[in-house]
C-alpha cells in the first residue's frame, strides 16, 4: 500500500462506522479496517455457524446436529425484543 490517507480506522463497530462515515462525507480519504472478518465489532451478528464456532476457538463436528449452518444468525451481544399483548375489551 503506497497510498496516503487523511485517518486510519481500527475496527466496524457502531462508533467507528460513523466516525469513518462523517470524515470521508468532509472530504477526508479513509482508511476503515477490522481484524475480524465480518463487520459490526461487539454488537455483529455471526450468520454462519461454522464462523461462529471458530470465533471461540471451537470446531463444529456433526453439522446436521443443528441443521444447517447458514440457517443461523447468532448476535454477540444479548439483545431484547419487546413485544406488546393487545387486550380487547
């Protein structure tokens, strides 16, 4: 890489995307990367099984025991869905 940039960003969480997205909309030259191979740092959500497995050091051994792998969309983060019960009177 011979370029030259105005800032490096580390990482694609939430802070760092709008940080990277307000600096190039002023006329800066960005440079956004992450380590991981998907974006979105600690509030991401692992679409694939198998990469979710190897995220903690781990190997899936029988992929059917839980379907198919890409049928899975794990959030790193616990999160709450709130939900409202309608009461007819």
């Amino acid at each position: 890489m011979d370029e030259e940039y105005d800032c490096i960003v580390l990482g694609t969480g939430l802070k760092e995307c709008v940080l990277s997205g307000l600096m190039s909309v002023n006329g800066k030259k960005v440079l956004h990367m992450d380590r991981q191979k998907y974006y979105g740092g600690e509030s991401a959500s692992i679409t694939s099984l198998n990469d979710f497995f190897t995220l903690f050091g781990k190997t899936l051994d029988d992929e059917n025991k839980y379907g198919r792998p890409r049928d899975w969309n794990v959030d790193l983060i616990p999160k709450f869905l709130m939900a409202g019960v309608s009461r007819t009177m």
